[in-house]
C-alpha cells in the first residue's frame, strides 16, 4: 500500500486541498489495493483558513512512514518556513521520496532548493513572480503539469486534478485512473501543451454536445463519422467543428484518433493482443495505422509501450 501525506498549514488553499483529499484519501472499496492517506500538519495546531473555517489535522513529527507528499499550496508572497516544515520535507526529499505541489505549492519547494535546475511550473497568473525569484529553475510554460525526476508539479486549481490523476495511472493503470477520472467528472483531452501519459475522462456536461461526445466515447471500436457525430449533437457540421475546437482545442478527427489511442493503452496494459487484435478493438482500420499514431502521440510502439506497463 502506497502512503501519502497531505500537508496542511496555516495559508493552504481549501480547493488544492481539497483535490489531493479526492484523488488520494476518498475510499475506493471498488479497487482491490488503493493509497492509503493522511492530511497531516508539521506544526501541531489547528489552524484557521478561508472564510474563518478551521481545520484539524493529524499531527505528525515525521514524514518518513509516507512513500508520497502531497503540497496543496504555498504563499507566493513568501513566509517564514517552519523548521518541523523545513526539515522533514527536505529530508523526504533526500530519500529519494514522490513530492507533488499543486498549484503555488511549488514555492514552498522551490524556497527550500528542492527544484534547484529542475522543471517546474505553478498557476499562470504567479509565473512572472516565479521566474524572477528563482531563475534557478527551468520554469515550463503552457503546461498543465510537469514531471522532473520523483517531484511533479501542477498548473492552478483543477490542474491538481491531472496531476493527481497521471500519478495514479503510473502507480495502478490505465482502468483505474479512468474510473477515478470519471467519479471526479473532469472536463475530457487535457493535454495542456505537452504529450503525457495521463487519460482523458468524458466531458460531462448534460447537453446534446455532450452526448455525442460519451457516445463517440461508448463507440470507439466502431466506424464514426464525424457528420453522424454533429447530429447526434443536433448541430450542422461547421457549428460542431467550431463547438469542438472550442472545447477541445483539436478537430472532431484528431479528437478521436486520441481517445483511440487512449483504449488501446489500456488494452496493452489489461490484455494479451496480436496488433490486428488491438487495432479492431480499438477502432483503427489496421495494425499499421494505429502504430503510427501510437508513435506519434505515446512516442513508443505499442510493444514497447506493453513492455513496461502491462499487468499479468
């Protein structure tokens, strides 16, 4: 079992908090093994946040019992770093242990030199604060997370949520980071500027787009046309091309060649196919076609995808 500790502290925002409670520390009965998660404090006190709420937490005076830490957030004006904060983090960090910030958590790792030459990013409203107080570190733009080494960061607020999700998938597949994705109800093809191996939920947004879209989803080892897509939509065509891009920032096409790539990911990771196999199964038209995609996109063949993560 994979232990994870939430740091909570004086300043933490509720809402990144509240992500890494979702993604990391809500029961899944429905998966045979799953994180076990503490929201933790270094300081033993309660502590008041926004809007006067409190918050009691479980205090620790050590972190080396957890195999990932968790930093919902960080002041970006900056603050006197707690010793007990100081030193237990920058000793996980020394062993080698998984940091996750999300959002602005990426200060606080980047006061103590933890990001020292290393890829980050935070919101993008704090970007320019960022860069100028740590030209240190290789800030990525454009990004909705970064991953450098055993320390992940995310983009603002929901970004939390891919982060969180990608670390899942790495930890127990494709399937299981799907079925999280779709009980969190997070909007669907979050690239964010960079190829990741994190899964893309459905939208879910109760309208006739939206419908199309889980339809396309249910259907994807069958043949679709994009103009049968528009009406189940109840749109012309050049309206749901315009509504796509909108929502996805790709073509109905490209959209879909993804979602397929996505299905044959997990079917590598879950089952034992010949490629003609996968490639039907996953919608394509042939073996050839989906392994140049594949490529394209994972920057792997599916066989060497499938060498690393499939599960017997």
């Amino acid at each position: 079992m994979i232990r994870v500790a939430i740091l909570a502290h004086s300043q933490v925002s509720l809402f990144e908090l509240s992500c890494a409670v979702e993604v990391f520390a809500l029961p899944r009965p429905e998966f045979e093994s799953w994180y076990d998660a503490d929201v933790i404090n270094l300081e033993n006190k309660a502590f008041t946040t926004t809007a006067n709420i409190g918050l009691l937490t479980q205090h620790t005076t050590s972190l080396e019992s957890y195999d990932i830490l968790v930093i919902p957030s960080w002041p970006v004006e900056g603050i006197a770093i707690p010793d007990g904060i100081r030193q237990e983090i920058s000793k996980f960090h020394c062993a080698g242990k998984r940091i996750l910030s999300f959002c602005s958590g990426a200060f606080l790792l980047a006061e103590l030199g933890i990001l020292h030459q290393r890829q980050a990013t935070t919101h993008w409203r704090y970007e320019s604060a960022f860069r100028s107080k740590f030209p240190d570190i290789s800030y990525c733009s454009n990004v909705l997370y970064v991953f450098d080494g055993q320390i992940g960061c995310s983009a603002g607020s929901a970004a939390a949520l891919d982060l969180g999700l990608a670390v899942v998938r790495a930890d127990y597949g494709y399937e299981v980071a799907n079925q999280v994705a779709k009980r969190l109800v997070v909007s669907a093809h979050r690239d964010g500027g960079q190829s990741q191996f994190v899964d893309s939920p459905m939208l879910c947004v109760p309208n006739q787009f939206s419908y199309a879209v889980e339809w396309a989803q249910e259907n994807l080892d069958k043949a679709i046309a994009i103009d049968t897509l528009a009406q189940k939509a109840n749109m012309s065509r050049r309206t749901f091309d315009r509504k796509f891009r909108a929502s996805f920032d790709l073509s109905p096409k490209d959209w879909l060649i993804r979602q397929r790539i996505n299905r044959a990911k997990g079917l590598l990771e879950s089952k034992n196919l010949s490629m003609d196999q996968l490639a039907e199964r996953s919608g394509f038209d042939n073996a050839v076609t989906m392994r140049h995609h594949f490529r394209r996109l994972v920057g792997v063949s599916p066989t060497q995808y499938q060498t690393q993560f499939f599960s017997k």
